[in-house]
C-alpha cells in the first residue's frame, strides 16, 4: 500500500522544513506495529522506543497465544521480530525516551533529553506498567512462576497451587480465570475486606477452587529457577512463614506511562488516555494505540491491532493535510 507518494505537495513541504510525518512514542507491540503499518506507507516513521523498546513482553518468556506459533515463542525474540519488520520496511528506530511534548499548536514537538522533533501527527504507544510487590525474589523469577497476566501465563500452571496477590476487581478476575487451570487458588490480601465490587467478590467467595488468606503480605518469593513458596507476613502478629505453591500473579493494578502527557492530553482519572474513537485523543494530529489507553484488555494482540488502526488513521489525516493545504508557489505559476 502506497501513502501520497514522493512528489506530493505535503511530501516536499516535509521535506523542505525537516518535519516528520509520523512519530510513534512506545515500542511495545502497538507501537511497532504502527511503525510498519506507517512505514509500509511511505511516510518513514520516527520511532521514540524508550530505554527498553519492547514494552512488557520484554519481561516475559513463553508467549503461546500470539498468532502464527503454534510452538509458542519467547517474549523478546517476537519484539525483536516486531522491530526487525518496522526496520525492514523504513521506519527509523531510537531507543531514547520522550521528555516532553507540545501538542498545543502545529507543527507537534516531541522532546527527548538531546533532541527537539516536529511533526505532523504523533502516535502515542507508551503502554502501561504492572504494579510490582516489589519483594526480594519477585524480580529474579518472573516469567518463572511470578507473572501479571492470568490470560498469558495462567495454562503454564495446570493442576498447580496458584497464588494471587491483591483484592480488588483485577486480581478476582484474575483468580476466578486462574481456577480453570489450577488444583487451587489463594487469594492473600493485606486487608480484612475485598475492595473488588460485590459482585466479583461473591462470584471469587463461591468458586470452591479459591480460598483466602486475609490481613496478610508477601514478604518474598521463594525459589531459584522457579517458584517453589512465598514467605508471608501476618499483619496483625507480624509473624513470618513460609507458604508452599507453585506460582504467583501479582494483580494489584497497572500505571498507564502517561506522566509526559500530562497537560498535554485528556487522561481519566487512573492516568489512561482518553479516546472517543479508540485511536484520536484530544489533541488534533495526536492518536493513540495499546495499554496507553486500553485498561481492559492488556493483550500483545489487541495492542497490536490499536497500533494499525492509529497509523492508518494517522496517514488519512496526512491525507486530508494534503488536499486542505494550497499547493506551493512554484506549482501555482506553473498553471498559469
């Protein structure tokens, strides 16, 4: 598919000022596939990757419902074939971090700590981040039994003894999915009380598959190349001990990368990007695509499919750019 090609009037008026046509912001799954959706139509996208391009998928090892492997693949090796692509087909890659934004005025300015970029429309990719425990041990055997993702990692586990740290919505969804695979499914919370909604807290209480440990904390995961046990602390005596299972999903909520967008973009108020649409935001030329603005459904998948939607949106309003704008003076004469 071609965009409007080399000798179009907005092509020359780009290069001309040195303006980028597209910047993608993020590097996960929706950025890079934005990035080869907008390369793949000529309009050489900038990509701002981050200090680790890849988002979460980064942090993870046996992806297995990715489409087209049937085996499964490994987190890193699929963004790195994500990247590859992008690279393959023009899109310019730095792994530098945006750390500032104008989306005010035209042209649109993207900071980074070097360099000052303009353009004409911005994708904002940046995903989200899972909120860690943050304990000795977690760190060191994620993807091994420690993981934020039932829907990803939860059939690794099949007749296993599965714990779930949190006691909101999130981690009752996650436990309540997670009965499916597992023998048996705790759910450890600091407090005497879920804060899930009713609803999902008497669907979590009726599922003979879930029990829970109440006022209680994990204060380290335990196990050198996989989760053998937690050492947990009572909140009420403070006494420590330790707890055999086979795996731990930490749902305590994520925190969508937006601090940059601050100001800058319409947020709801748990920091995700607001979009009518599911692709523009509130700033004219500016979309978005993945985690960023998708609390639902967190998936390689979906993001993905965000960050087509936003560069094919992102080159029709490049488009219509075009066709508003007079064409140059030079061009004029010529007609006459």
């Amino acid at each position: 598919m071609e965009s409007f090609g080399a000798t179009g009037r907005l092509t020359a008026a780009v290069e001309d000022a040195a303006m980028e046509r597209v910047i993608v912001i993020g590097s996960g799954p929706a950025g890079l596939t934005a990035a080869i959706y907008a390369a793949r139509a000529n309009l050489r996208p900038l990509v701002l990757a981050g200090g680790m391009y890849g988002g979460q998928l980064m942090l993870t090892t046996e992806v297995e419902n990715y489409p087209g492997f049937p085996s499964g693949v490994q987190g890193p090796e699929l963004m790195t074939m994500f990247r590859e692509q992008a690279e393959r087909f023009g899109a310019r890659i730095l792994d530098v971090d945006a750390t500032n934004v104008n989306f005010s005025k035209k042209p649109l300015v993207v900071e980074t700590d070097d360099e000052r970029y303009e353009a004409l429309t911005v994708i904002v990719a940046t995903g989200a981040s899972a909120r860690w425990l943050d304990v000795p041990g977690e760190e060191l055997l994620r993807g091994r039994g420690v993981s934020t993702c039932a829907t990803c990692d939860g059939a690794f586990f099949k007749e296993k003894h599965i714990v779930v740290a949190g006691g909101g919505d999130s981690a009752m969804e996650e436990a309540l999915f997670l009965t499916r695979f597992g023998r048996r499914v705790t759910v450890v919370h600091r407090r005497d009380t879920l804060r899930a909604s009713k609803i999902m807290a008497e669907r979590a209480f009726a599922n003979p598959k879930i029990d829970f440990m109440w006022n209680t904390v994990v204060e380290r995961v335990l196990g050198d190349e996989r989760v053998t046990g937690l050492r947990l602390r009572n909140m009420l005596d403070e006494s420590l001990y330790d707890f055999d299972c086979d795996a731990l999903f930490v749902a305590i909520g994520h925190t969508p990368n937006t601090a940059v967008f601050r100001g800058r973009l319409d947020l709801d108020r748990a920091g995700y990007i607001l979009s009518p649409d599911g692709t523009t935001t509130s700033a004219e030329g500016v979309f978005v695509a993945g985690d960023v603005f998708d609390h639902r459904y967190r998936q390689a998948i979906t993001a993905a499919g965000s960050g087509c939607k936003a560069a094919m949106d992102a080159e029709k309003h490049l488009e219509a750019l075009e066709f508003a704008s007079p064409p140059p003076v030079s061009e004029r004469l010529s007609q006459h």
